[in-house]
C-alpha cells in the first residue's frame, strides 16, 4: 500500500466533524490547508503535505534497509563466527588488544565521504580471531545502515567462476559493480590458490575499491604473497591506504570446548 492509499484508507468520511479550522498555513511544507477533528479522535489537514511527505520517507527508509538487508544476505560467512562482535572478541594479548581496539574506532568513526573512507589489513596465523573481528565490523556497520557485503575469498572465486557461463544470469561486470558501489567490502581468507584468470578477476575489483571502505584478512605474510606475480599484484593494492593490524596468539579454535 503506498502512502496515499494509507492516507485514504485512514480518512473515513462517515464519521462525524466535531472541530474544524480553515485558512492555515503550514510553515513546514509552505502550504494552506483546512483542520478536521473527527469523532473518532482522527485529525486530517486539508491541503497540507506533511503527513505525505513523512509516509514517503518511511517508505524511502524502508526501501532503503531491504537493499541493505538483500546485500548483506548475500555474504558468504563461516557459521562459526554468525554471532561474533567486536564486544565478544577474546584479548589474550598486546596484538589482539591493538586489534581489537582497531575495529571498535573503526566502527565509531566509519564515514562513506570521500576522503574519509578507511581499509584495515588483518594478517596474522591462522586461528587469532581476524576474521572473527571482519565479521562483527560488517554486521556492525550494515546495522548503522551502510551497504555492507562479507565475502570468504574462495565463495567469492565460485561466484567469479560462474559468471564464465554463457547461460548465467550475473556477468562479471555485474558482480564488480555491485561490489565497487558498497560503502563497505569485506574479503575473508585472501590468498588461497587460484588460477591467473581468477586472480586477475579479484584484483580487477580492488583495484576498482581504491580509496574506499575495505576490511581485508589474510592468513600469509608479505614474503609468501609477493612469490606470486598475481597475488604480489593484490598484496600492494590491499597495503595501499591500509592499517595494517598483526594478530598474534594461539587458535582459538584449539581451545577446550569447556
């Protein structure tokens, strides 16, 4: 139902006017109008467009956080980390606090302006929470009401992949542009093995998300990414206009259960 039919529907004639005034202006909108009180409690402007107006910018909003929500249901996300936030984020030590201490500014701080927009570097062994922290990033400003998409390099290479095929619905330029507009991408686990052509195909992307909001993790050091022309490529497109932020420490993922 769209705003004038909420309007129409909620205006029913058949009860009876117990005050009324004619000839008043609205400063808001600028327009004259006629007030009606009727018996049931409802008042109705005549003339003035305020109530329009609000129910359109309702409708706007929630147009607006379906988009959010059809972007951010796309991710790709390990069910493990589902409930991590920055707030549930186990410090164990010095690096993991500076980490930490890094999302919660990040989030605090997030702008979509041009020349304000950030990119965080997570590298660190396997197990120390990076991706646990990329995650509650993206949850946390797709929640402040930002297009945000979390994707693990190797769904996303499927999705790259599938788009070779003649008989798909989403082209490679298609995928790229919907990522390059995101006021914030995430990309998981980068530096698993693929082949040139795929590899070309994600650097295509973030070289395009230059200067623009990125959280990018990484399991390998500058040393074993640089041994690929490819990845090496990546590597210093990913540094450039990053923090970069060493997690250390043992895998969580090792821990007794209880």
């Amino acid at each position: 139902m769209n705003p004038f039919e909420k309007i129409a529907e909620r205006i029913q004639f058949k009860n009876e006017i117990v005050e009324k005034e004619t000839g008043l202006h609205c400063d808001k909108c600028g327009r004259d109008y006629d007030w009606y009180k009727f018996d049931n409690g409802y008042e109705y402007k005549d003339g003035c467009d305020c109530e329009l107006i609000e129910m359109g910018k309702e409708a706007t909003f929630k147009r607006k956080q379906q988009r959010i929500d059809d972007i951010f249901n796309q991710s790709t996300v390990n069910p493990s980390i589902k409930k991590a936030t920055v707030n549930n984020y186990e410090v164990n030590n010095d690096s993991q606090k500076y980490a930490k201490q890094t999302a919660i500014d990040y989030v605090t701080n997030f702008s979509n302006k041009k020349g304000e927009m950030k990119s965080i570097l997570f590298r660190g062994s396997y197990g120390t929470g990076k991706s646990h922290l990329a995650y509650a990033i993206a949850k946390a400003i797709k929640n402040k009401g930002y297009t945000v998409a979390f994707m693990q390099i190797p769904d996303l290479m499927v999705r790259i992949k599938a788009t070779y095929n003649k008989t798909s619905s989403e082209t490679f330029e298609d995928l790229k542009k919907q990522l390059v507009k995101l006021d914030l991408l995430v990309l998981d686990d980068i530096g698993v093995s693929n082949s040139d052509h795929d590899l070309s195909m994600l650097y295509d992307i973030i070289n395009n998300r230059q200067d623009k909001n990125n959280i990018f993790t990484t399991n390998f050091k500058d040393s074993e990414l640089n041994q690929d022309m490819h990845w090496h490529r990546i590597n210093s497109r990913m540094k450039k206009g990053s923090r970069k932020v060493n997690v250390i420490g043992d895998d969580y993922r090792e821990r007794d259960a209880w």
